[in-house]
C-alpha cells in the first residue's frame, strides 16, 4: 500500500540503518526518461527529499505541481504512466484534465406504455401512424429485417432500439467481422455503414493474407531525418525492397488491421523501428512503451520480427533490439549482426551487395 513520503523515508532508515538511505543521484538515469516528471517534482514540497533518492517503482504519495500551479497527489508509477499518447497538459494533471473533458449531459428517458398494433412496446414519445412503433416504419423499405437489425445491436442497447429508435440517437453495434463494437445511428446502418476498421481495411489491407507487407495509404510519412538516413544506409548494403510501408495483422491495431513500422524488409520479414524520447521527452516513455510492445506482439504473431534502434536512455524491449546513443557508423553493422541472429547468416548474406 502505498503512503506518506515521510513514514516511507523513515522505515527506508530504519531498513537500511542510516540516515541517507538512497544518496542524491542514485535514480538518476531512471527520471532522466521523465523531463516532465522533473519539472513536477519540488523538494520543498516533499520534506527536501529529491527526486533521484526515490525509486521509480516506490509505493509512496508525491505531492506534484503542474505549469499551471495545479497540486496533487500521486505515486512514482502513476506519474509514469500518464503521459499516454498525447503532449497536452492535461495528460499530466488530473485536474486539468479533468477542466478539459467535456461533461456529458444526461438526458431522462421516456417510461414506455402500452403496445402498438405490431405487438411491439410503444414509446410515449413515437407518433403513431397506424399503430406501428417507430422501428417498423424506419425499416420500411429496408433490406434488414427488425430481428436482423437487433441481433447487430450490441446486447445493452436492444432494449433502447427497440422502444425508441430516435432519429440521429447513435448505438452501439457488433462487427460481423468480429472487430468489437462501433457506434453509429439507425439510418446509417440501413445504409450500409460498417465499422471503421472495415472500412479502413478495404483501402489496401483487405486484399492481403496476414502477415504480407504492402503499401497503404495510411501510413504516415516518415517525419525523422534519423529514420530516412538509416533506410538510405540500409539499402546501400542490402539488396532489399524498402519500398513497402505497412504489414497485415491478425487482429485490430487502433482502428486498422496493420500496422506501419518505420522501415519494412519483406525478403527477410524484419521490422525495424527508430525510437527517440522526442522533442518534448514524451515518445516511447510510459504509456507509449505499452502500445509499443502490443504492436511488437502484433508483427510476431503474424510471423515477423521486430528490431527496434532505441536511442539516448531508452531500454530495450525485445531481444534483439539495439541500443545506441547516436547514428553512428556502426549501427548499421549492429542491426545486421541482428539480422543475421534472426534469419540466420546466409540468408543475409544472399542479400548483400
């Protein structure tokens, strides 16, 4: 359980059998991945204990100030685990946070009476025209049937549709495909709209089995000098295709059924990845090193391998990732030794200029 720095400063002392049971720097290399936990972070407002005398994973309350003057209450690890995918303020301070949400408003719902003349609840709301709920008139004319329409429904919210069925109200539905739930109103249904990863998916992902590398659209371009260097370096070396952007997966991946790593070699079916903190400290730290190993798990379920150049004090994730504290010469002989430990010698070799 964590609590008060205080009590927890204190039993370190008594554990340890001195005052100083973690010297001033002693954590350093660990919060340096963390600028703006750094920032957050007053001795003063923690009876003078500094930041780097307390481990990353301590089970003990931090007071943290915001740029915006906000205090609050956290452990090392949910501070670490914060930053999510976004640079805002608000994914640091609870409250601001909290002042960015937006609110939703409620709105009560009508108690239903009666039946109509189709056998079906009525809603006081629904106008009749000839004693048929509002859900029948909607799907005159329609390809879908009521059973079909209620059994795309997710389970919740059958109930909802089949006693209300306002015009523009959004539900829930189930992806035939089995991609999970999506939102969308009735007309769009009987119009044909399917989820968003259907949808994204018959772009380019549609057309390929799981596990092959093609070029999709959706793919952002690639933003890093460092990265363009790195595949410019790798192509003088290999005889390989680097043309492609984007590799099929099994299951979803944030709304698309692939995933785009920076650098693609379909021959050897290696993908690489260029990870730096950023600009603002917040790339691949945290949250970030999460959806980083769920997408590492998503290539090597579909038979590939993933080698990540993990640059300055990141960590390695995987086995065979490298890591470096700058582009220099060798790195490219680095990430073929790799490789080679991945696809064995001769294979790499074939590709060799």
């Amino acid at each position: 359980m964590p609590e008060p720095v205080t009590d927890w400063w204190a039993r370190r002392q008594r554990s340890k059998g001195t005052d100083d049971p973690y010297p001033v720097g002693t954590y350093r290399p660990d919060w340096e991945r963390y600028p703006m936990l750094i920032r957050q972070y007053f001795p003063d407002q923690n009876h003078g204990i500094m930041l780097t005398q307390i481990p990353p994973a301590a089970e003990v309350y931090l007071l943290w100030t915001c740029e915006l003057g906000h205090r609050f209450v956290a452990t090392p690890e949910e501070q670490r685990n914060r930053p999510g995918r976004e640079r805002r303020r608000s994914t640091w301070c609870p409250e601001c946070a909290w002042l960015a949400a937006q609110q939703p408003v409620r709105r009560p719902r009508a108690e239903a009476s009666g039946t109509y003349g189709c056998g079906h609840t009525r809603d006081d709301r629904a106008i009749d025209d000839g004693h048929r709920c509002a859900l029948c008139r909607r799907l005159d004319g329609s390809a879908f049937s009521r059973e079909r329409l209620l059994a795309l429904v997710s389970p919740g919210q059958r109930a909802d549709l089949s006693l209300e069925s306002k015009p523009g109200r959004r539900y829930r539905w189930v992806c035939a495909e089995g991609h999970g739930t999506f939102e969308a109103s009735t007309e769009k249904i009987l119009s044909g709209r399917r989820c968003i990863v259907c949808s994204n998916s018959d772009a380019a992902a549609a057309r390929y089995a799981v596990g092959d590398s093609f070029v999709s659209p959706w793919a952002p371009k690639p933003a890093s000098a460092a990265e363009a260097l790195v595949r410019q370096r790798l192509a003088e070396r290999l005889d390989v295709d680097l043309s492609h952007n984007a590799v099929r997966v099994q299951r979803p991946f944030f709304n698309h059924v692939e995933v785009w790593p920076d650098i693609v070699i379909p021959e050897l079916r290696v993908a690489l990845e260029y990870d730096t903190v950023g600009r603002h400290g917040l790339e691949h730290v945290g949250r970030r090193e999460s959806v980083d190993k769920r997408k590492d798990r998503a290539l090597r379920h579909a038979g590939w391998e993933v080698i990540r150049i993990r640059v300055g004090k990141l960590r390695p994730l995987g086995p065979f990732d490298v890591v470096t504290g700058s582009l220099n010469a060798t790195l490219v002989d680095r990430i073929e030794e790799q490789l080679a430990t991945i696809r064995g010698d001769l294979m790499v070799r074939a590709y060799r200029r």
